[in-house]
C-alpha cells in the first residue's frame, strides 16, 4: 500500500453528534527504532511487545460544525484542560489532514488520561496518539460503514504513526514490527503490522515488570533524540545492525531459543542508549539505580538459572522482561531487592496484550 490508498474518499452517512472512547496500550520494543526521516519514515525496522496495563484512555466528542480552515479542537488531560499540549496535537492534526480531511467538519473534545506516568520514558506518545488515531477511525468508519476492520487498523497505524513513530505499533499485538524488512512478510514503512509467523508458546503472554527509577520527565524528548542520528557517526552502522537483529529475533521468536533473546534484547538496549551516548550532545538516560537494577537481574540470572532480562526505552526506567511461569519468583526478587531502587518503591507489572480497545 502507498500514501494514497489513506486518502478519505468521501461519506455514505451524514453524522451531526458522536463520541467513541478507546483504550490503546503503550508497548515496548525489543529491536530499537531510533533514527527517522519525514514524515516519519523509520531507518530501521522495530518490533515490540504491546503492553497491557500501561494505556491511555481517549474519548472524543464531535459536533458538526460549518467547514473550518483549521481543527477545532479542547484537549483535557485528567481531567484538567492542558493547552500546553494543544500544539503537539495540531502538528499532528496538520499531518494527517489530506487523509482525514472530515475533521475539518467536526469540533472535537479530547478527553484523555493515562493509566502510568507520563513522559517518563514508557511511551505515552504511543498510547496517546495510537488512541486519538483510533476514535478519528471510529469517526471515519460512521462516516463510511463499508470500511473494513483490516483497512481500518492499518490507518490507524498510518495516521497514528505520524504522530508518534513507535505509535503505530500500538494499535495491535501482541508482537508488531513497524519498518519495511525483507523477511517480514507484510512489514511497511507506513504502519505497524503483527509479527505474521508462529511464536513459541514460550514467549506468549510474556511479563513485563517496569520499575519505576525516575517518574519524572525525560531528559530529553524522543523527537530530540531521533534527530540526533542525521550526523552521528555510527547511524548507518546501527540501522544496518537493527534490521539484522530483527532477522535472527524473528527466527528466535519461532525457535524458542530464550538464552539467544535474552541476549539480543539486552544487547539492543544498551545499544540503544550507546547512541544517546556518542551523539553530540550527548546525554546519559540512565541514572545510577538503571545500573544497580541491571546488575542485580544479571546475578539474579546466574544464581537461579532463571531466564529474566532488562530492557530500556529513552529513559531510566527499567523494563524486566521474563515468561509467565517466573511471575512468582521474579515477584520475590522485586518485592524484596529491586523496588528499593524505584522512586518511592513504585513498580507496574504488566503483560503482553492484543492492542487497542473500544471502550
């Protein structure tokens, strides 16, 4: 599929009211996407675990109003209105208007919040505009019920994407790849499609503890981040490895080869931060109590023979990734070691999920 086949073609349905309300989980991703070009156009090909308890819950009311020059639009974040994040929503508004040139006929009321803490490094971009994608696509498919679900997942991911990059591997699970890979049956630039072959059931219904190192705001803003690899010096070195991870993940992910995972992703990982480290500037995301937590998984994994790894995402935040029957024994290992290095002790368990919810 190209841009084209997003382009809104028209109602069969006249709409004067309407209001959907979606649930769309953040995920995190096992082989890094770090580095874009415009408009939103990955360097490498990403997959990722779509998460379960970690979402954003959107609700959007619309009103039918005479044609406007521009989106119309209140934006409330628990329950507060936040004109502060009325011109990220605009920009993304901008992007996406040749291919839902309908909002321009509805004023909308965007009611969001957040089940984890935002803008600490677990993704809230992605549930959030995966879960604005989503209700627009509500909207659009009211306006033209012929619409199938296939279509209408895939520009949610095309439209959500172009609000956040890692966004479009929200709107499914529970395994997406987003970037166009040769040995991705499927795989597109444009948006995010499930991982489309067998997985063991080892890594079905995988567990995702994050530990909270650092609630507050990143360091420094994803958008910032990406924008640090158009001249870094190992960028295409790093593209070209993030594809060949995503070939032998693909066949780990079929295998149920976890010792081959576990070093994979926790390889991925660092090399992630790695990048934020070369960069000029440079910044370092992880605090001291990333490093601590790192270091007791990996005696925790020698003593017990026990197949729990660490992930990251931009930020200090610690994901522990490990299969449904460890949940108890790794439960044990948080409760009484790894939670005192959490602000305030505060962790989220999680779990893999199947995506986006209408509410």
């Amino acid at each position: 599929m190209n841009t084209t086949d997003f382009t809104f073609k028209g109602t069969t349905e006249t709409i004067e009211k309407a209001s959907f309300t979606w649930q769309t989980p953040s995920n995190i991703a096992l082989v890094k996407y770090w580095g874009k070009s415009e408009p939103q156009l990955p360097k490498n090909a990403s997959i990722s675990f779509t998460l379960n308890n970690c979402h954003t819950t959107t609700k959007i009311e619309f009103s039918r109003i005479k044609k406007s020059n521009e989106p119309k639009f209140e934006l409330y974040f628990e329950g507060k209105k936040k004109d502060d994040f009325k011109p990220k929503i605009a920009k993304f508004f901008d992007r996406i208007k040749e291919y839902c040139s309908y909002i321009f006929e509805f004023e909308m009321i965007i009611s969001s919040e957040n089940s984890f803490p935002h803008s600490s490094g677990i993704a809230s971009s992605a549930s959030g505009m995966s879960a604005i994608a989503m209700c627009l696509l509500s909207l659009e498919k009211a306006l033209n019920p012929n619409m199938t679900d296939e279509y209408l997942n895939q520009k949610a991911s095309f439209l959500a994407r172009l609000g956040s990059g890692s966004a479009s591997r929200s709107i499914e699970g529970p395994l997406v790849v987003w970037g166009a890979h040769p040995e991705i049956e499927g795989s597109s630039d444009l948006f995010g499609v499930k991982f489309p072959y067998h997985v063991h059931k080892i890594f079905q219904n995988y567990q995702d503890t994050i530990l909270l190192v650092d609630k507050g705001e990143k360091q420094v803003s994803s958008t910032v981040g990406h924008n640090l690899m158009h001249n870094h010096p190992y960028a295409e070195n790093r593209f070209k490895q993030a594809n060949e991870n995503l070939s032998k993940l693909s066949k780990i992910l079929q295998t149920g080869d976890i010792k081959e995972f576990i070093n994979l992703v926790e390889s991925e990982a660092l090399t992630l931060h790695a990048m934020m480290l070369t960069s000029n500037p440079y910044f370092i995301l992880m605090k001291p109590n990333t490093l601590n937590i790192i270091n007791e998984i990996w005696k925790y994994r020698r003593d017990n023979n026990s197949n729990v790894c660490f992930t990251l995402d931009a930020g200090a935040n610690v994901h522990m990734l490990y299969p449904e029957h460890e949940k108890e024994e790794i439960k044990k290992l948080i409760d009484s070691t790894l939670k005192n290095y959490c602000q305030k002790n505060h962790y989220i368990c999680d779990s893999t999920s199947l995506g986006a919810k209408n509410i």
